[in-house]
C-alpha cells in the first residue's frame, strides 16, 4: 500500500519543499494527496519522513490530513519508528514496524517505503500507520473463516484413519485364513 502511494507522490513539489520546508502551495499539495490517499485505504496515518543519519529520529515532513488551518503536527516533528527501521530506511529498504505504542494515538504498526525522484535518487520516505485493532479484525476473520476448513480437515484424517484400520484388519484376517489353508 506504502509503495503504490509513493508513486503518486509528485516528486518536484516535494523537493522543492523540501529545499524550504513551510506550508507553501507545495506543501498543500502533496497534504491534500496524502489525505486523500489515507481516506481511501485502512491507514491511520500516511506522512511523509526524513532522516539525517542511521542513528537519529526520523522527522514528520508532510502528514495527510484535511486542508484547515489547524496545526496536527509541526514540520519536522519526532517520528516513533523504531531504530532497526530506521537503519533499513536509511539503507533504502522498506520497513515495517512491529506494534508501536503511542501515547497520543494508541497501538500501531507503521510501513515505509523510499520516495525516489525522476533520477532514482531517495529524496525522503512515505510512510503508513494501521491500528493494530484493524489488524486483530483482520485475523479474527481470517481464522473464523478457516474453522470449517479445520473441521473438514480434521474429519477427513479420521476418515482416512479408520479405513487405514480397516483395511489392516482385513487384511489380517485374509492372511489368517490362506494361513489356515496352508
């Protein structure tokens, strides 16, 4: 999901902001497509990230939300992401968090993944946040849907158990008999 949004970012606004880094025409641009991007999928949160080093806090550049004037974040802000995400961002790799818990916005997990301009250079990272409560729905799901596959699994192998002991014990008593013959 992080990847298929990255590609819609557009990448000569967002380094043009980020050579000046304040809520220019730029910045509201790539807000709004943040925002609509969060509203059309189960993200808590789609932003924007960079970082200075392998060892520093990652920094909220541009977070999606709705255009108003009310400040949600300061440009530039600390980011929770984990060091060992931070060291595989910083090496280009896409990252995904284990659950993150935030003070201010409970229980998540994040996923990042490079911003690249036109000449394939990483000019920042676009990140997600989903509730983990989306994801326990998910797999409380997944597993009420895979219950009549164990039911159906289990009978088929005490199915094929019990003709298992049949057909020895037919064929015990086959030997028995030719045995007896003899």
């Amino acid at each position: 999901m992080a990847a298929s949004i990255s590609k819609t970012i557009d990448t000569d606004a967002y380094e043009r902001f980020l050579k000046k880094p304040e809520r220019t025409k730029d910045y509201w641009k790539i807000r709004q497509s943040l925002y609509e991007a969060q509203k059309h999928t189960a993200a808590l949160h789609v932003y924007t990230l960079s970082f200075q080093d392998a060892k520093s806090r990652p920094k909220v550049m541009i977070a999606g939300f709705p255009k108003d004037n009310q400040n949600y974040y300061t440009i530039g802000m600390d980011c929770l992401v984990p060091l060992d995400q931070i060291q595989q961002a910083f090496a280009n790799k896409p990252y995904v968090t284990g659950k993150i818990k935030d003070p201010h916005y409970g229980e998540y997990i994040s996923a990042g993944v490079p911003i690249q301009n036109k000449q394939g250079e990483t000019i920042g990272f676009l990140s997600i946040d989903i509730e983990t409560t989306t994801l326990d729905r998910i797999g409380a799901t997944v597993i009420e849907n895979s219950i009549p596959s164990f039911i159906i699994s289990g009978l088929l192998v005490i199915l094929l158990l019990l003709i298992f002991f049949i057909i020895q014990k037919w064929y015990k008593r086959e030997l028995m008999n030719q045995i007896g013959e003899t």
